[in-house]
C-alpha cells in the first residue's frame, strides 16, 4: 500500500478522532475547556464580533486545545514508561501541565483584549 494512498489518508483521520474521543471521554479538564469554547463561541455571536475578530479567538481556543491534547498525551506516554511513581515522571507531567494553564492564561487574555469592546458598548 501507498504511503500517500487516499486508505492510509482516511486511516490518519480515523485515528486521530478516536485519539481526541479518548481524551473527551477520559479528561476532565477537556470537558472544561470545551465549556468554556462554547461559552466563548455563544458570546462571540452574540456581540456579532467581526472576522478579524474571530481569528484571535479561534487561534486562542485551538492553543488550548492543542495544549491540552499534548499533555493528555505526554502523561499517558509517561505512565506506560514508568508505571509506579518517579520523581522526573511528576516533574514531566507538572510542566506539561504548566503549559496547558500558560496557554489557559493566554486565551483567557486574549479573549478579554478581543471582546473586551464590543462588551463596552453595549452599556
């Protein structure tokens, strides 16, 4: 079979899929982040944001996303390679983590910036 072979393709997604089906269904901290996209999306309709607009919050959702994906994986990845406890797995994981909540913070801010004046006037 072909590398490139439209199977190998629909295969790629397939897997990919389950690989965020599995994080939904096992990951707490998804389900929050998928609130809160709702949530930002809701708004987002609501005050009418612009395209230009638009761009920063899907940029600042997906990098949340992503982060989180990542970590979901790389403590996954840990546990296979260091069933019981270490030291350096928990520092690995901590960090993961730790980018998860920079990137939290980040969209948090940029959603804030963005919105923030189509939320001043209205009143």
């Amino acid at each position: 079979m072909s590398v490139l072979s439209l199977s190998g393709r629909v295969k790629s997604f397939v897997y990919a899929f389950a690989g965020i089906g599995f994080m939904l269904r096992t990951q707490h901290n998804a389900w929050l982040h998928a609130i809160a996209s709702v949530g930002v999306v809701g708004v987002g309709l609501w005050l009418k944001v612009t395209p230009a607009d638009w761009r920063w919050l899907i940029v600042a959702m997906a990098m949340v996303w992503v982060a989180e994906t990542f970590n979901t994986a790389i403590e996954y990845v840990c546990d296979v390679v260091s069933p019981g406890y270490s030291e350096s797995v928990k520092r690995a994981k901590d960090i993961a983590a730790g980018a998860v909540l920079l990137c939290a913070f980040a969209a948090v801010l940029t959603g804030g910036f963005t919105l923030w004046p189509y939320i001043r006037s209205i009143g």
